[in-house]
C-alpha cells in the first residue's frame, strides 16, 4: 500500500495535469533558464533558392555518364549527418524504467527542472551502470499516456522559442525499435530528448532502355524543415501507431499520389543510421529504406502541399548532384548512395568502398 508521502505525490501530479492548461495560456510567464545560446550549423530551417534548371545542369556528367571514381564527397554527404559525437559529454541521459531512451544537453535541461511534478533528475547507477547525473521522469507517472500528457504539456508551455516547429506528431519513445513503449513525444521535440527516431524512405525508379532513373522531389518552400531542398520520391517519420508498410502506403498516398494497389508492392531493402549533435539536438535516427519500381507512364502528383515539384532523373545524373552539391535534405542522401550500392553503381574497385559502405550505419542500430 502506498504510503501518505506517495499519496501526496500521486496527487501533485494529477493537480498538474488538470491545471495544464494554465500553463498553456501563460507560458510567457515561466523563466527559461538557460541564456546562452549554442551556434547552430547548417539550419535546417533555411531555404535554399535553386531552380530545376540549376540541378539538371549541375547533373550531367563530363565523363560518358560514369560515375565519378572519387568516392570523398559521398562520405562527405554522410559526415553531414553524424558531426560531433565528441560533444555526447554535453548530454545527461534520459532514463524511463531504468532504460536510457534519449539525452538531454545539459544547458536545455536546466528549463526542465522547474516542471518538478514531470521532471526529476537523479545520480548513479541506472540499469547496473554509473551514468552519473541523469534526467528522468516524475514516479508518479506511471502509464505511457500519462506521461505523454505531462511531457506533452512541458513542450507546449516551452513554446517555439526552445522547440521551433510544433507539429503535433507523436513519435514513439523506446530503448531500441522492439522493446514496450514507454511515451510518446511530440515529433518536433524528439531531438531535443535524443530519443531514437526511425523514419521510412522510398526510392521510387523506372527502368528505360536498360538505364534506371529515379524519381526526386523538391520540397515545399514552406516546409518547416529544409524547405525548397531535394528529398525522395516519398519519405516520412514513422508515428506511434502505425507499422513501415502502413506508413509507406500513406505517404505514397500523400507525398506522390501513389495508390494503395501500386504501394503495397514496395521493397523492404535495409535501413541507414546516423547521429548527429548540433546545439541542444542530438539526433539518433534509423531509416527504414524501400525500393518501389514503378512504370515508365506514372507521374507523381503531390497531395498535401509538401512537395513542390518532382522530376524524373537518371540515376547516374542523380548520383552526380550528390556528388557535386549538398542539394539534397542530408539523410536523403544516405539512402540514395545505399541506393548506388545495392544497384551497383558504386564498386569496390573505387577507393574508399568499404569506409563509405560501412558509414552507412554510423548510428545506433537498434
């Protein structure tokens, strides 16, 4: 039987879900407490002004359409996304039910310690090993949905000014992609908790005259992340309630207007990682990749205004605007040089076949 002191805390925590609404409508009245601000490289929140013209021409190939033997600037693209791994000393774990589930930098934590009925922090052992310091969540919130709701609260009464770009996604919380559940997390705060994110993403080709090309979108110029930039044919984040292949069937559906009779023939072929630290985000993320191949008469046709346009481009030609710009949303081109790989544009007679191969899973693979 609980005792009064749980009793007690049991009830603090259920008078702070009632009245978070309160906190909604008076965030500007909570202090953040971390002032210095960290410089962030390569923002993904700016636009980049490139026309189709500019990468039709950048990608045509000076050399009888072969691919490039310098393979640097492919491993180049996949440093982009797995930059300052020596700054993982900045992070406090975050632990949930004695499993470490994300990284909190150590400055963005200081905003959390005044949500004492949600945030907790302790030191010592977690799970038989010494971590030290570390950010976990309050004991009475015992369920997944109720620390959804109190973790969700948090993010809403930090506001754009911590978290840009609220979009009112959850993504799921776990220690690895097959353990329970333990929360969900509004998507656009996930790299700020470290918490590992697994999207979908899709190669959508056509074969003609024994040359594949591939199909390549350029993103909406309002996107809240690397707006106007080259992405896939259809990728997405992977929410918490759906499955891969229920997730690439929606976003074929949305991004390309792919119906669910030609999706569900997509390919399962792998997955990329990577992780990369930039100010207070520590992003830990696993792609999920597929290959859809599709007939040489199929146009896509955006259906939720996040793609501007799309074009359908050799993939040697492809394979050049990778290797000459940085055009691309970064881990798209993870996936498009898993692409050269698995379809065998990229040989190992090339220097620096290995490390590049190898790189492609330069994250946490679980």
């Amino acid at each position: 039987m609980a005792n009064r002191a749980e009793t007690v805390e049991r009830e603090s925590v259920r008078t702070y879900l009632l009245t978070s609404r309160w906190f909604s409508k008076h965030s500007s009245s909570i202090t953040l407490r971390s002032t210095r601000s960290l410089k962030v490289v390569g923002n993904s929140n700016t636009t980049s002004s490139f026309t189709w013209e500019e990468v039709l021409s950048i990608s045509k190939s000076n050399s009888n359409d072969t691919l490039n033997d310098d393979l640097q600037p492919f491993i180049q693209r996949i440093q982009t996304c797995n930059r300052n791994s020596e700054k993982k000393s900045e992070f406090f774990p975050f632990v949930v039910e004695e499993q470490i589930v994300g990284y909190v930098h150590k400055e963005f934590a200081e905003n959390l310690r005044q949500y004492k009925h949600v945030f907790t922090f302790g030191e010592g052992e977690v799970f038989g090993s010494n971590v030290g310091v570390y950010v976990t969540l309050h004991r009475s919130l015992e369920t997944p949905d109720d620390r959804t709701e109190a973790v969700g609260y948090v993010i809403k009464s930090l506001g754009d000014g911590l978290i840009p770009g609220i979009r009112n996604e959850l993504y799921p919380v776990k220690s690895s992609y097959e353990t329970p559940l333990c929360f969900s997390l509004e998507r656009a705060a996930a790299p700020y908790f470290g918490i590992k994110a697994y999207g979908v993403h899709m190669n959508g080709y056509v074969e003609r005259g024994g040359e594949k090309y591939l199909w390549i979108g350029k993103r909406s110029e309002v996107k809240p992340t690397y707006p106007g930039m080259l992405d896939h044919l259809v990728a997405g984040g992977l929410p918490h309630d759906m499955t891969c292949k229920e997730n690439i069937v929606k976003e074929c559906e949305e991004e390309a207007g792919i119906p669910k009779s030609i999706s569900t023939a997509a390919v399962p072929v792998g997955a990329v990682s990577y992780m990369d630290i930039n100010g207070y985000c520590y992003k830990r993320d696993v792609l999920f990749c597929y290959d859809l191949k599709l007939t040489d008469g199929f146009i896509p046709n955006n259906q939720d205004g996040e793609v501007q346009s799309f074009k359908l481009i050799p993939i040697k030609h492809v394979a050049n605007i990778i290797h000459r710009t940085e055009f691309f949303k970064p881990n798209c081109a993870l996936v498009i040089i898993d692409f050269l790989f698995r379809h065998g544009l990229i040989r190992p007679e090339q220097h620096g076949y290995l490390r590049l191969l190898q790189s492609l899973k330069s994250g946490d693979f679980t």
